[in-house]
C-alpha cells in the first residue's frame, strides 16, 4: 500500500513538472511570436531557447528548455508592408494632433 502511494506522488510530481515546462514553453513562444522582426531568428530566456521561421505565412517556433526538452509551435503571421506601418503611424499621429488641438 505504501509503494502505490509513493508511486502516484512521484508520478504526480512528474507531471507537474512537465506541465510548468509547457507552460513555460508556450509563454516563450508567444513572447518570441510579439518579437518577430525578421523571417529567420532566435532568442535566448532564462528557461530556453526559442527558433523562429516565418514559412508561407506561418510562423515556426521551435524552443528548446535547459532540460533538453522540445516543444513546436504554429501561428498564423501577416508580414505588414512598411508602407502600411508608415501609413497607421500618420493617422495615429493625426488624431492625437486633433485631440491636442481640441
């Protein structure tokens, strides 16, 4: 009786141990996602490393955590033309000029 208690807290131990780790993971990944400049790149956490590739409007991230443990991740991403960033920052600028005036 004493073995199969002490096997399902170690079980349970290790499962929360992989699930910090996946969350730890995701948080990396969205972070390195809202990060993105470039179509190819990495970046360096405390916890991992994350890998990222923009493929055919898909962004790749591959994050590998201290303990050797992988994780991959997909999200959609739009590549906005300069021209556009250019354009949204005009007419930011443009209404905060007319509110100021007001």
């Amino acid at each position: 009786m004493l073995q199969f208690y002490l096997d399902r807290v170690v079980a349970t131990e290790r499962q929360n141990k992989m699930q910090l780790l996946s969350s730890k993971s995701y948080l990396i990944a969205l972070i390195t996602r809202d990060s993105v400049k470039e179509h190819s790149g990495q970046f360096e956490f405390s916890d991992g490393v994350s890998h990222y590739n923009i493929v055919n409007g898909r962004l790749q991230i591959d994050i590998k955590m201290k303990d050797d443990v992988f994780y991959h991740y997909h999200f959609p991403y739009k590549v906005k033309d300069n021209q556009n960033k250019i354009k949204e920052n005009k007419e930011i600028k443009r209404e905060m000029e007319r509110k100021d005036i007001k």
